[in-house]
C-alpha cells in the first residue's frame, strides 16, 4: 500500500508562485506513474499534470502548460508541482494520486489503483 500527502498549498496573489509537494511512503514508489488533480469549488476533479516512473516524460493539461512543472524524486519518495503565474482559477483542492499504469494509459483516463492523498487547498487572489 501506497501512501501519499501533500503540503505546500495556500493562499498567494495572482501572478505569484507556489511548489506544493506530495510525500510517499510504502513501496516501490518509482514503479508508480505520479499525478495532480485538483478538484476548483463546485466543479469535478481534473488532472493538471502527470510523470512516468524514472522522471523523463510528463503530461500537462492545456490550462496549465507553461505555467506548471512537475517534477518527481525517486530517492525521496516525493513529487513536486511548481506553479508559476498563478490565476485565480487555479483556486482548487489539488491532490496527488500515484497508479501503476504507464503514462499515455494514465493521461487517457485509464487507471488500476486508487492511492490519493488527501489534499491541499490553493487559493490564488485576484
């Protein structure tokens, strides 16, 4: 069993930056494809970004590309999410989720675990 959280969120003003990181613990982390979804007020969860197991490619969703990085370190069990130039409509609950699928199966929507953190909130002002 996987186990995941994440910190780092809060509140920032538009235009700002934040690094949100999500620490694993449990085995074979870097077996796992790693994820962001965030879930904004009254809306459904969607994936932001996504990276394969040894950290070479990635997966950004339109509204983020350019903007996000997402980075992971197999040595630290962690996963990271650089987020620059934020806009108030990254405001969302972003969570971090691991499966053992590969990267084009993961972004496609197809997925056979379930691990998630429980969340941290971003808040960006306008």
């Amino acid at each position: 069993q996987l186990q995941l959280e994440e910190s780092g969120g809060g509140l920032v003003q538009a235009g700002g930056s934040l690094r949100l990181s999500c620490a694993a613990s449990g085995p074979s982390f870097n077996t796992y494809t790693l994820g962001w979804f965030r879930q904004p007020p009254e809306r459904a969860r969607e994936l932001v970004a996504a990276i394969n197991v040894n950290g070479e490619a990635t997966y950004y969703a339109g509204p983020v590309k350019g903007r996000f990085t997402v980075s992971r370190d197999n040595a630290k069990n962690t996963l990271y999410l650089q987020m620059n130039s934020l806009k108030p409509e990254d405001t969302a609950v972003y969570y971090c989720n691991a499966d053992s699928v590969g990267l084009t199966s993961y972004y496609n929507g197809t997925f056979l675990d379930d691990y998630w953190g429980q969340g941290t909130l971003v808040t960006v002002a306008s």
